[in-house]
C-alpha cells in the first residue's frame, strides 16, 4: 500500500509507528459489525484494516478537513472500501460499530482523548471493542485507569518501544 501525505496531517513523513504497531495487533471482536477509526488522519490506519478485513464495513473520521481528502485518496488509490466523513469527533456518525480503532489527538489534551473513549463507548454495540494506541509517556497509565472507569473489560495487548496497545471491551 501506498499513501499520499500532506502538510497539516499527523505523521505526514511516514506511518508512524504506533498506528504500524496498532493495525498490525487488533483482531476482529467476536461480534459482527462495523469498525470506526477515529481521527484517521491521511488514513493508514483505517485502510489497512479495511483491507486486512474486507468482510467488514469499515468508516474513518477526521475533523480536519485536509486529512479527509487525503484519506478518500488513499482508499481509492488503495482500493479499500471505506467511508469517509469529515467529523468533529463522533458528530456525524452514529450507529453501533463493533469495533472502534484509534490513535487519539493527544496534542489536543487529555480531556479531548477522554472525550474519544467515552464517545466510543457510546458507539460499540455489546461485547465491542475499543482498540487504542498510546504512549506511557503520553498518557498511558491515565488512558488505562480511565478506560477501566468506563468498561468492562481492559487489558494491554502489547507493550513496545513505549507504546501500549489497549483493548477495552464493552460488557
């Protein structure tokens, strides 16, 4: 796969390597559904997914408008089967996903990633997962005490080169 980057766009470069570490660890959850990838940026994340799962209706959100139109070129120069939407966090989706993949914005503060995970909470249908990728220096002990507030069922995945990959499902 390739992808097209741009200014204005995290990890412009390169994909970084927690949203490499995330798409190569998540597994489908045991429920059927959707997957929501939220602040997809130029969209590696969501794409690589969508292709590893092509069984699965995959939906990618950004808030900024460049990255939108960045991700809708990438999934076609991708051929991945994606949505696309133009999104301040979850406005303008709704629904129930069974599964919901992130590298939150975590240079938009701590109350901003807290307002991901409670706002995919809302969006997992029973038994879904929300899979995150963060930092221990960016957070990670926080993300895991205030994910374990809210669901049911966290663990760490994996741990490498400082990076945890969370999975907290909702029971």
């Amino acid at each position: 796969m390739s992808f097209l980057t741009d200014r204005g766009v995290f990890s412009k470069g390169d994909i970084d390597f927690g949203s490499r570490l995330l798409a190569e660890t998540f597994q489908l959850p045991e429920i059927d559904g959707s997957i929501l990838d939220v602040g997809c940026g130029y969209g590696p994340l969501g794409i690589t997914i969508s292709k590893a799962f092509p069984n699965r209706e995959v939906t990618m959100i950004d808030i900024n408008e460049r990255a939108v139109g960045l991700a809708k070129n990438n999934a076609e120069r991708n051929d991945a089967k994606v949505t696309v939407v133009q999104s301040d966090l979850f406005e303008n989706v709704s629904g129930n996903y069974a599964a919901v993949i992130t590298n939150p914005p975590i240079r938009a503060g701590k109350q901003i990633v807290h307002n991901v995970f409670s706002g995919a909470y809302s969006l997992l249908s029973d038994e879904g997962e929300l899979w995150v990728v963060i930092q221990k220096k960016q957070g990670a002990p926080s993300a895991l005490e205030a994910l374990g507030e809210q669901f049911g069922e966290v663990e760490t995945v994996v741990k490498k080169k400082g990076y945890y990959i969370i999975k907290a499902k909702k029971v």
